[in-house]
C-alpha cells in the first residue's frame, strides 16, 4: 500500500509541474513508462487538429508533430508508410482517456467540431471520439483527478484462453503490476493500464494498421534490451539511435502488438 500511495503521489506532482502535459509518469522498478501511440494518420492535420481540441499539446522534435497529453505522447506519422484499418478489428481494440467531468469536457469538444459517440447503455461518466481514420478513444470519468484530461488505457482484445498469458506476459516484461477491474484482468504500469477484452477468434496485428504501434519509454535502453533478450523476447530490429537523439527498437507481443521501445531525447518547449 505504500508503494502504491508513494506512485500515486509522485504521478501526480509530475502532472502538476510546469510541463505536465510533457510529462509521463515516473519509471516503475523495471524502469519502464508509458510512452505513446504512433499513428500512420491518413490526414495529419486533421488528427493534430482533433487532439489540440481535446486539449493537447504540440512539440515539433525534427520538424515532425508530437502531440502530448499527461502520461501519453502521440505520433501522427511514420515516414511514407501508409496506414489502413482503425483499431476495431485488431488487438488494439481501442485506448482510453479519463477526464474530470465527461458531460464538460465533451460539450467543450463538441463545440469545436469534435463529433462524441455516446457512453454504452445510456453512461453519463462514459463517451467515444474516434479519429478521423478509425483510432477509438474511450473516454472515462475521475471527478478527483486535477487535470482536465490524462492517458488512461489500452484495451486489447484476444481470446479468452490467452488472456491470461497476455497479462502474465505484460506484467513479466514490463514490470507491470496485475490486478482485476470490473472482473477482468489487468497489468498497471506507470501511465497506463493495459486492460484485456475477449474476443471470439484472434484478432489481426497491429503493424500497417492507423495505430500502428504502441511504445514504452524505458530508462536505460541497452540494460532493458538485455533482460528481456534474456527471458526469451525477440527484438524485431537491432536497437538504433535516430536523429533526435532517442534509441529505439521494436517487439511485437505474441497476440500482435507491435512495440517500440525507446529511451527518449529531450523534446524542447511545446510549440503550441
């Protein structure tokens, strides 16, 4: 309980500080946080457009936009690739925000143009914003948080029998914490859970999707790439350092999520 209280707090004074929405979370003990979405958007204004309205920020590291909220960055490009499918259909069914006040907010949304999906079952503390190529949002209610909006979760989606391996996996690679929500298994690691949804047949690979990859920042690149190559998980590429200044590499889970990890350059001030 301690150590859970001591993260809490230190999540929290991270978000209040002068960058917050700069900010990820602390580094669990494994040294790993979450990092961001990389999406191969079909219309990148559209998208940075979308996520400054929900109240995001934007930072221009090698002249390619970052968009940046609380606990989460979010890439809006991937060089020339071209992306198809939203996240429906593939194991990252959808990713969550929370807010403070979901009938706010979304009314705040809704008067720039931002078209809400309604919460499930007639749900006030719930709504849906998917973006303009298929990338969908839940976005949940903390009436206590003291920031409008923040990175909440991934939602992934597999059959029943691998979810517990998936949770099992996510916790042992990550240093991810398990635990249940609303009867279902989940891994907590810092700014984000990574909650499991079944699903009746196995759900296709995230890579060449819109959302085509989800990243972990980690604190020391080279000692996180060796204990993992220890247990048994294969890099997609070999570990390299791109212009900005970030190492990076690539894992994808067993189920089809494909990974980056990255220790990351500092980024400069927020352009907007």
């Amino acid at each position: 309980m301690k150590t859970n209280l001591f993260v809490a707090l230190a999540f929290a004074s991270a978000l209040a500080a002068g960058s917050a929405a700069a900010q990820p979370a602390p580094f669990n003990e494994a040294g790993v946080t979450m990092g961001h979405w990389h999406l191969i958007s079909k219309d990148v204004e559209a998208n940075k457009n979308l996520f400054l309205a929900m109240g995001a920020k934007l930072y221009m590291p090698g002249g390619n936009p970052l968009i940046s909220f609380p606990g989460l960055y979010i890439n809006l490009n991937l060089g020339m690739e071209k992306g198809e499918g939203g996240t429906q259909g593939s194991v990252v069914n959808h990713v969550g925000f929370i807010v403070d006040d979901v009938q706010k907010r979304t009314a705040e949304w809704k008067a720039k143009g931002i078209k809400v999906l309604p919460g499930n079952n007639g749900r006030l503390d719930q709504a849906y914003v998917e973006t303009p190529d298929g990338v969908r949002m839940e976005i949940l209610e903390d009436k206590t948080q003291t920031v409008p909006i923040r990175n909440e979760h991934v939602h992934l989606s597999l059959t029943e029998a691998e979810i517990p391996k998936a949770q099992a996996w996510y916790a042992k690679t990550f240093g991810g914490k398990p635990g249940m929500r609303n009867g279902a298994p989940v891994v907590d690691i810092p700014g984000v859970q990574i909650r499991f949804a079944k699903a009746d047949r196995a759900q296709v690979p995230t890579r060449g999707r819109i959302l085509d990859h989800i990243g972990f920042d980690v604190k020391d690149h080279a000692a996180f790439v060796r204990r993992i190559e220890a247990e048994g998980v294969k890099l997609d590429e070999p570990p390299r350092k791109v212009p900005n200044g970030s190492t990076i590499t690539y894992i994808t889970d067993p189920w089809g999520t494909r990974i980056e990890i990255i220790e990351r350059a500092p980024l400069g001030p927020a352009v907007q």
